[in-house]
C-alpha cells in the first residue's frame, strides 16, 4: 500500500492511501508527526476487491474553511469527510 495523493495545510499533511484508506498527519513537531486521523474506505479481500494495486482512497481535497475532506474512492466514489477540531 502506497500513498498517492498528498496535500500540505499549514501543519497537517493529508493523504489518499489506496488500500489503507484516508490519512491526517499532525506536523506540529517535525521530528515526530502523529496520525491525528484515519479513515478506511476499503473493505479488504471481498468480491469485487483486491483485483489490483491501485483499489482504495485514489485522491484527496481538503476545504480548510470547513473542515471537509472529499475523498474519490475507486469502489464507493466521492466521500465527504468532517475533520473534527
């Protein structure tokens, strides 16, 4: 599982995981980042998954003034996610 997309917001990174799903990182303290959130949008091994590598979270977008994350999923489409304070 690899990331491939990766956004900056000030000291948060966000990122689409493929098969491990959504990603906050806190970067308060670059010397030791934190996972502050995570999201899983993939069920594993089940029918109609796991044909291939690039199954999961496949892009990210992040609305900072809302909070919202929109998440496009290979399975379930377009997820929209609230990032809590």
């Amino acid at each position: 599982v690899s990331i491939h997309n990766l956004m900056i917001d000030g000291e948060l990174a966000l990122a689409a995981h493929y098969q491990d799903g959504v990603r906050v990182i806190d970067l308060g303290n670059p010397r030791a980042p934190t996972t502050r959130a995570w999201f899983n949008t993939w069920p594993g091994p089940a029918a109609g998954y796991g044909e291939s590598f690039y199954e999961g979270a496949v892009g990210i977008d992040y609305e900072p003034g809302r909070r919202r994350l929109y998440v496009a999923d290979s399975h379930r489409g377009l997820l929209v996610l609230a990032l809590a304070p």
